[in-house]
C-alpha cells in the first residue's frame, strides 16, 4: 500500500495493554510505545519510522510490517514473534529474545547487542550488515537463511538449522553449526571448538577456520582452500569429507571415508576405533 493511503501517527506516545491492537495501514512516525504489552498485536501492513519501543511484545501476530531507523530497548524483549514478511533498516534492539516463529524477515544494518535466544524457528532470513553479540544459542531451529557482511559472538549458534549461505561473516561461537543440513559458509572466520558436529552437507570455501577438536561426526563435509590454525586438533574424527586445506593442520584423527589434503599435518592418529569404511586419503604437499 502508499504511504498515502496509510494512517499517519506522528510524534504520540502509547503505554499500557494493547493500545493498537488489530490495527491495519498504520504508519507510525517519532512514536513513543512505553512499558506494557503487546501494542501492535494482531497487525497488518504497519510502518515504524524513528519510533522508541520501551514495552513487551510489541509485535506479535503481525502481516507485513517494514521498521526502520528505531531503537528497541531492553523492556521490549520478546518483540517480534508469529509474524511474517518484515523489514528491518538501520535500527538498534538492545532487547533478547528477537524474531521467533517468523517467515520472510529481512534486517540491513542492524545491531543486536544482547542477542540470545534470537532467530529460533524462523524461516526465510536474510541478513545484510548486522552485528551480533551475547548471542547464545542464535538461529535453533531455522531454515532457508542467507547472511553477507556479518559479526556474531555466541556460542551454540546455528544448530539444526537448514539451507542456510553465509558470506563474509565473522562468528566466534563454540558447538557452532551442530547437525545442520546443506550449510555453506564463504569467506569468513570461524572460531570456536566442537565446530559442526553432527552435520549433514557443511560446506565451507575460502575460510579461516580454529579452535579444538572441528568438524568430528560430519557427513559429507567439504573445506575448499581454507585455513585451519593451530588450535585444530583432533580434526575429523568419523567425518566423510573432501577437505583441501592450504595450511598446517595440529592433528587429524579417525576419518572415516573420503580425502584429506593439507600442507603438512602435525599428527595423523589412525587407531583400532576408526570406523568402516575407514578409507580416508590423507595427503600432504610437503
């Protein structure tokens, strides 16, 4: 709909229970919604522009809403939820607990600095420039997922989640990535141990990869010219994979079928343990 066509609310101030309940074409401009709960519940086609959320729950139950340049505080925790086909530009949310059970959500230049327990169960992200942190257990649950240019701390990060593309991202979170299906990473940093345990299609290409004991349990694993550093041990353990790996690698053990390339290994453990059909290809170029 034309911004014409919508209700302009500039410059009030909402506090309370349900103040704009079931409210539909409504553009919302300099607002001020104060404690209480669920102020634009039951929604359709709202516009926020420049608005302070101070209250709980905020948007529940919302169809199409598009948010830009406004500021969540902590008090708004919980605030989107059930909702579909939401944008989200240039807005801080200073509040956890964000975006659960949601299809069709996008956030450009976004900052998210008490991020956990966000993103669970939410299908159809995409990410542009955000910034996350205190972000325990981000995106359980979550599917079809495309993220570039992004900085996440929080451990537990991505699990079960899947179809997901991640492009040059920075993410320091450990048990990262744990029994995902057809997940590619490009370009980025990932640190933290126990890295993709249990997954299923993980793919990373052109990455800088460290932290203890990576990418045991795997099924079909793939690393394409990436860097592993020198807290890498143990790598591998009962993975299928194709890994070409440009660096050092501390110590590989027990992987189960495929190939391994790197430029030197420190240690290659293969012990009475290894499971069938144990014939990994191991190589080194040096």
């Amino acid at each position: 709909m034309d911004n014409n066509e919508m209700k302009l609310v500039e410059g009030k101030e909402f506090g309370g229970e349900r103040p704009l309940f079931a409210t539909k074409d409504l553009r919302l401009v300099n607002c001020t919604i104060h404690a209480g709960e669920s102020a634009l519940k039951c929604t359709a086609n709202i516009e926020a522009e420049r608005c302070v959320f101070e209250g709980k729950y905020p948007f529940w139950h919302t169809d199409g809403f598009r948010v830009k340049d406004c500021l969540f505080e902590p008090g708004a925790r919980a605030a989107l939820w059930y909702s579909r086909d939401l944008q989200m530009i240039d807005t801080q949310v200073n509040a956890p607990k964000m975006f659960r059970e949601m299809d069709n959500l996008s956030l450009e230049n976004v900052r998210i600095p008490d991020a956990q327990e966000t993103f669970w169960s939410c299908r159809g992200v995409k990410l542009r420039n955000v910034e996350v942190a205190n972000a325990d257990y981000l995106f359980m649950h979550s599917s079809d997922i495309e993220i570039d240019g992004y900085r996440q701390q929080g451990n537990y990060s991505f699990q079960y989640c899947k179809n997901v593309v991640i492009r040059n991202a920075v993410i320091d979170s450990r048990d990262a990535f744990w029994e995902t299906e057809n997940v590619t990473v490009y370009d980025s940093e990932i640190t933290g141990e126990f890295l993709g345990w249990h997954s299923h299609n993980l793919r990373f290409v052109r990455c800088k990869i460290n932290g203890i004991q990576p990418l045991c349990y795997a099924h079909d694993l793939v690393l394409e010219d990436c860097e592993m550093g020198d807290e890498c041990n143990l790598a591998f353990e009962d993975s299928t994979l194709q890994a070409v790996v440009t660096t050092n690698i501390v110590s590989v053990k027990n992987p189960r079928s495929g190939s391994v390339k790197a430029l030197s290994i420190g240690e290659v453990i293969i012990d009475k343990n290894i499971l069938a059909p144990a014939d990994c290809k191991i190589e080194t170029e040096i």
